[in-house]
C-alpha cells in the first residue's frame, strides 16, 4: 500500500532537514546559526555564491540570520547586505505557506540594520 505525503508531512521534513543543516560542521548554516563571522567570510571567500545558498525550506542565509535575531546575528546581517547588495531582494523560493509571513518580517526589520 503506498501512502501519499501530505503537506503537513513534507513541510515538518523539510523544516526537520532544515534543523540538521544548522547542525553539521562547516556549512554556512551552521556559521549563520552560532553567528560565526569569521566562519561565514571564510566560507564566502572560499566560495561567493555560498551566500545564495538555499535550504531546505527555500531560505538564504540572510533569511536565517534575520530568524535567529539576536544582535550578533544583525550585525552579521548588515555587513553581508553592504558586501552583496543583491541579497536584499531573496524571498524563500519554495511554496511553504507556513513560512510565508518571514518575507514580510525579514523586509520590515531592514530599516533597523541602517
């Protein structure tokens, strides 16, 4: 009997995908989450498109550091904003609609960073 995912499923594992990224060893997840700048330079001076890396929920790191919020994770935020302007305009590109709403937060919290 083959048994269809429902959206709840396929979103709770995507997020659960999304979790163990932040916990595996030298990836940008993991830098973004314990807010590791010298990490996360030396990922994009290894790499430059690490920065438009996606997860498993259609976030970028910008995302991510705007969802962590602490002042570690803004002060990051900023200085990436002013390195690759062109992240300013990542929206998550997979249709969850439970994560809908963190554009409108992630674009609403930009003024706080100038």
């Amino acid at each position: 009997m083959l048994v269809d995912k429902t959206d709840d499923d396929s979103e709770h594992s995507e997020v659960e995908h999304q979790t163990e990224l932040m916990y595996k060893d030298d990836t940008i997840w993991t830098a973004v989450y314990k807010a590791d700048k010298n990490a996360i330079d030396a990922l994009i001076d290894a790499d430059p498109n690490v920065i438009n890396t996606r997860g498993a929920v259609g976030e970028c790191p910008l995302h991510m550091l705007f969802f962590c919020g602490t002042n570690e994770h803004l002060i990051i935020a900023r200085d990436l904003l002013t390195r690759f302007p062109h992240i300013v305009t990542q929206i998550y590109n997979k249709p969850v609609s439970r994560y809908c709403f963190l554009n409108d937060i992630y674009i609403d919290n930009l003024d706080i960073l100038w």
